[in-house]
C-alpha cells in the first residue's frame, strides 16, 4: 500500500473523482464524509477506510486523524450547494468555516500531515468581465462565498501556525460524471435524459469556466507533487467560457437533435455574474498541467454514462 491521504467529502462529486485518480495512483486512500450531499458508493474505498463522520464533532474528527495518521489532507468536505447555503446559512458556516477549523486542528495533532489541499471556490471573486488571476481582490457575493474566504483564511493562519505546506484551490465549475448538486449541466442532461426537448432554464446568458473532475483530480495531484511551497493558491479552470446556451448548443451536437430553450422565470436569479473565467496561468507554470477535456468529449460521455444506466 502507498502513503496515506485522508480525503474530507471524499464521498461528493469532486472528492470521488479525486479519490479514483490517486487511488489508481497507489495511494492508501480514506475518506471522512457525513453523507449528507455525498453518496457511499461513490467513494472507491473499502468500509475500514470510509469514516462516517460530521466535520462538526471535533472529537471524530480528532479520533479518525489519529487512528488514520495521513500524510496528505484533501479537505473538500462543505456544504456547497448556493441556493441551499444562502437558505441555510448557519448550517453552510458551521460546516464550512468551524468544520475547517477542526479538520486542519486535527492535521496539527496528529503529528504526520506533510501537506494540506483546501477547496476553495472563485465565488471567493468579486463580478468582474475578464480572466481573473489569483492576486485579483476578493468580494463574495454570498454566504458560501463568505464561508470559502474565510476557509482561505484559516487555512493560511493553519500554515503559520503549524509550518505545514498548505495549498488553496479555487475551483471553477465543475463538470463530469455523479453530481451530486442540481447544477447547469446535470440539469440539462436529467431533462434530456427524461425525453424532454424544451428545456426550462434561467438566464442563458451569464459565461462559467467548465472543467472536468478527471482534469480538476489531476491539477490537484500536481500541486501536490510538484509544487514546493509553504502557503500558496491556485485558480483550477480550465481557462475557457462557455455561456448557458452554449452549454446547450453542445449537447445538441452529441444528441443530433434540435432543442428550444424556455426561459423559467423562477429560475433567473435577481443578481447574476454575466462572466466567470479563471486564469490558469499560476497553475500550468508550477505544474506543467493542461486540461485534457473539452466540453463535447464532457458532454458525450455524460450522455452515454446516463443512458446506458
Ligand atoms: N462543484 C463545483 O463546481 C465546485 C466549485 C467550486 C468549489 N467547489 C468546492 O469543492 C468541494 C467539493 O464540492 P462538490 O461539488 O464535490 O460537492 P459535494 O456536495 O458533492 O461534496 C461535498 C462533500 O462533503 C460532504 N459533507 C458536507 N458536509 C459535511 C460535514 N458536515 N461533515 C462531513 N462531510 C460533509 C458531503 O456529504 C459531500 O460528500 C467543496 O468544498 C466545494 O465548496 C465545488
């Protein structure tokens, strides 16, 4: 068996695809999730290697880093969803701001942690029109922003306080195989997939940076290996824009068959981001990384997966 990582939300749609790709890899991978968005099957490891267990309970937390003893942290677990965040808003602080706090206190204690990947989010970003870097200001726009920034913070106040590496990743919007939250894309494919050709969506306008979990796991296992640092932060995008109606236009090319949108007027959010593009330039520079998935290849594959079920 490889070297020990302890993967928090390893369980959800980004940490699942996470674990497959450094498990393929030879790591001893483990998984603290409390199931509440993830799904058990989804994570690729055996019952003695998955903890069920809440991030809020500093005790479990303290007990499976101990008994775990990793020697890397992927903490991804939060609470994500940003209609259900701006719903529950003390839940979505006290899991992704305290949840952090304790996850990164138990990386400290346990005495073998060398390395520590946090999730972060480019929600961490102000509206703005063009490619944003990493040393643009930062202005959230809502609660899980609030939470993500805050979690950056902690995770940097961790690094000075512990002296273990520690790396921040600002996801984009992810895309691929077992979401697990009612985003643009599983939303078109569910109602595709039930037969619908009129698509009821809200603003088909606003732009989103797409990348694919297979492309995000391998972003994040080079950071890992490749960069040298004490406390750093990456954007993880792939660089491109894609509007809602483009998002569309794609999967019209892989069914072969016209679809009309509707716009859904209780779907159109009051304030919306017309644009929200990464600038991967840090990443590939430190990394030598390049996305590998173009959003047809994304799209083809999602359509096929869901149909052969
Ligand atoms: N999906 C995206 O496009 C996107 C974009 C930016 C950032 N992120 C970040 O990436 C990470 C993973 O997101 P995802 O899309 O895979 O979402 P997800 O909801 O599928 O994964 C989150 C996982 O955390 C677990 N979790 C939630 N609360 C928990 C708690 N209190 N204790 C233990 N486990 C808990 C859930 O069960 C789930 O398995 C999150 O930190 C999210 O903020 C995702």
């Amino acid at each position: 068996m490889g070297e020990k990582v302890l993967v928090t939300g390893g369980a959800g749609f980004i940490g699942s695809a996470l674990c497959e790709h450094l498990g393929g890899l030879g790591y001893e991978i483990h998984v603290l999730d409390n199931l509440s968005f993830g799904r058990r099957h989804l994570a690729p490891v055996p019952d003695e290697r998955f903890h069920k267990v809440d991030i809020r309970d500093s005790a479990e937390v303290m007990r499976v880093f101990s008994e775990v003893r990793p020697m890397w942290t992927l903490h991804l677990a939060a609470i994500h969803f940003i209609p259900y965040c701006n719903a529950n808003p003390v839940e979505a602080t006290e899991i992704n701001i305290l949840g952090t706090i304790n996850v990164l206190d138990a990386c400290m204690a346990c005495g073998t942690c060398e390395r520590v990947f946090v999730a972060s989010t480019a929600a961490v970003y102000p509206i703005a029109d063009g490619a944003m870097d990493e040393e643009h200001n930062s202005g959230p726009m809502d609660i899980y922003g609030v939470t993500k920034l805050a979690t950056e913070k902690l995770a940097s106040e961790f690094h000075l306080r512990s002296g273990i590496n520690t790396i921040v990743g600002r996801f984009f919007n992810a895309f691929g195989p077992n979401e697990t939250n009612p985003h643009l894309i599983p939303e078109i494919q569910q109602q595709l997939l039930s037969g619908a050709r009129t698509l009821k969506l809200g603003n088909l306008d606003p732009k989103r940076d797409f990348i694919h979990t297979q492309d995000m796991s391998r972003a994040i296992e080079a950071l890992l290996t490749k960069v040298e640092v004490g406390y750093d932060t990456f954007n993880i995008g792939r660089g491109i824009e894609y509007s809602v109606r483009e998002i569309v236009e794609a999967f019209e090319r892989q069914l072969g068959e016209g679809i009309t949108i509707e716009v859904d007027p209780s779907r159109v959010r009051k304030v919306e981001r017309m644009h929200l593009l990464a600038n991967v330039d840090k990443l590939k520079q430190a990394t030598g990384w390049e996305p590998r998935w173009g959003i047809d290849e994304g799209v083809a594959t999602l359509l096929k997966e869901r149909i052969e079920l």
